[in-house]
C-alpha cells in the first residue's frame, strides 16, 4: 500500500478597501471550490436588508461580543465605525482540523491580528480596484448611504489600501472573472506548497524502494 | 494618467526523477502560456533522434563547453552520467529583462546552483510520479534502453527523488491535466506575489488620491 499524501488546511485571508469587489469574490469562491469554507464575522452592527444572521455575519449584542472577546472566543477581534467585529475561533480550528481551507473577509488590522496567532497557515491576498474612479464610483452605488457615509468610506479605503504591503499577494480587480482565476491559482497553489503537505516523506519512501 | 503596475519575469524550475512527466508538462505549459520562454541548456551528451538542436538542447563538443564553463557563461552546470550539461546565463537575462519568465528543466544540483545566484526570482516545483509501479513502467517504455540503462535510471530516480524537501511545491503527476493545471496555478499565483510586482506604491497613491 502507498503512502498517502494529505494537507493542512490553509487560511485564506481577502483584504481590500470596500468597493474593490471583494464580497463578489468571495462568493463566487466558496461556490466555485468545494474546499474551502467561510469564516463567519461576528458583529454589533445592524444588519442590512440583504444580509442573513450566520451567513454574512454572527448579529450579536454588544453585550454578547463583549462575553465572546473575554472568553478569549476570538482569533482577533477590532472596532470599525463604533462596531465592533470579530473572528470565532471555534468554527476555523474545526474547519482545519478537517483538512479543509478557510476564508476571510477581514481587514488589515483583522490581518495582522491573524498573522501573530497563525503565521503558517495564512496566505494573504490584496484585492486593489482598478482605479480611483472606478473605487469612487462603486462606493456611491449603495442608494442607502449618505454623502457622510461615502466620505467616511473613502477616507477608510485610502486607509485600507495603504497597507497592501502587508500582503502576500496584490491583485488588481479589474475584470471579477479574471481576478476570480488568480484567486483561485493562489489558493490551488499554496495547496501544493511543500511545507502545508503531510506524508511526503512517506510517498516518496514507497517510490524509491 | 494612473500608474502601472508591472512585474519582474520569475524562473519557474521544474525538477522531477526521469519518468514522471516533466518533459510532457514543460512542452505544454510551453504551449499553454505565451509569457514563459523555456531555458535551453547546453550538453555534451549525443542527440536522440527525437531531439532537435537548440529546441530540446545545445548540443557542444566537450571542449565548447568547457570554454563556457570557464568564460562563467554557465548559471550552473553539472556532470551526469559522465555528459555534461550547463545553463547558458544570457538567454536567461535577456528574457528575464524583458519581464518574460523562464522555465528551466534541471534536476536538483541545478537548482541548488540557481538558487545561490538568484533567490528571489526563484519558484521551485518538484514533480513526483504516482506510484513505484508506474515510476519503473515509465522508465522502461524507452524501447532503445538497455537493461542496464533503466538500472541506473531507476536508481539515478530515488536519488533525485529524495531531494524533495529542498523545492517550493510538490506535485504529485497521476493525471497529466491535473498536474499541469497545478503547474499553471503555481505561475499564475506566483505572478501576483507582492515582491515581484513594481509599481504598487504609485499605483497605490493614484488611488488614495
């Protein structure tokens, strides 16, 4: 009998300034790749009409978060806009353990917090939009933001951007098929990254007998 | 007028014991991507009738080659077999320079020499067959090889084999389209890492402008 070769689960981080088309991305990879599951957010904040409790985000109290946060219930945990959001630990260990890979919609604060507590198992993407009229044009999209809010959000997304040092990969959403294929290269390919195999020593031990 | 975001041309090595489908894998990929040129090596070894001079090798008298190796025009070079064969510098350069990246076919005393002389650009895939079974089926399909012949090649194999650890990516070739496709992700993904990119930063500004 050969040996065979398994994996550990990765974590796939997407960072972007909103408007940058990230959620669509997000999306169309956890329906695209049977392997990969969402890491669900907790949050404070309200939820939007075209959002569902458990599936874009835990809707908490602010009570709750704060239970969760003291429990140490978080792998990070950040204020954005008076909100509080945070990353449940126990679902991502399971999802791992499993061999399966994780996603996050989180920012670069989330990202960082992250990296201290799992550096090798995360695989950082990037995603920059095209261009500054293209990003000022999807963040005035939304019909039930105000003028405040807009402005609020540009100034968070220059914020965002400025820190796409941090990451392993840089991606220009351009064309959402297209930066679908990288994202998608990325994550095949950092599966077969030597380091997240297990049992090659093994295989390779059958094969050279 | 927005910036540009361009990158440096990368050397994807592809290292794999005789046998388990580099030589198919390099022609396709070839075929496949229009933004890899393949690095020729040079050998004193005598042509196979399926060879094609420049295309499959530099064929050089011992004494050419030596000159090369002793003009330092060689990246690395090796004696295998009691033939030797060499990687040319100024093709790669020049590819290289014009943001073209470059696929070498060497074994793992090659890639260790790249390696010293070019790190960063530097993407390591190592090819394994599937099986032991398949592994000797493969190296005796060669009609024109003796007995002795696949001797050596099975144990020039698990030598080769047991370099696994030193490269990047371990593929697994089992089925030709999937281990290309993996191949393809490793470079398509590899294009989007942040260190190779130039021009994120003002790329970057115009957008938070």
């Amino acid at each position: 009998m050969s040996g065979e070769i398994k994996r550990r689960g990765l974590m796939l981080v997407l960072s972007s300034p909103s408007g940058a088309g990230k959620t669509t991305l997000s999306r169309r990879l956890l329906n695209a790749d049977t392997g990969i599951v969402m890491s669900v957010s907790a949050t404070t904040r309200a939820r939007r009409p075209d959002e569902v409790d458990s599936r874009d985000y835990h809707f908490v109290t602010t009570a709750r978060f704060g239970e969760m946060a003291a429990a140490d219930e978080f792998f990070e945990h950040a204020t954005v806009f008076e909100h509080r959001y945070g990353t449940p630990k126990i679902p991502v260990m399971d999802a791992l353990a499993k061999g399966e890979d994780v996603l996050f919609d989180i920012d670069w604060q989330g990202t960082q917090q992250l990296k201290e507590r799992a550096r090798e198992a995360l695989v950082s993407v990037f995603i920059l939009p095209p261009s500054h009229d293209e990003l000022e044009k999807r963040l005035k999209t939304r019909a039930q933001d105000s003028a405040e809010i807009v402005a609020k959000r540009m100034a968070k997304a220059a914020s965002e951007i400025s820190h796409w040092p941090e990451y392993d990969y840089v991606i220009v959403n351009g064309d959402l098929d297209r930066a679908l294929v990288q994202i998608k290269s990325i994550l095949d390919a950092e599966r077969a990254r030597r380091t997240r195999l297990i049992g090659v020593g093994e295989f390779a031990a059958e094969l050279m007998k």
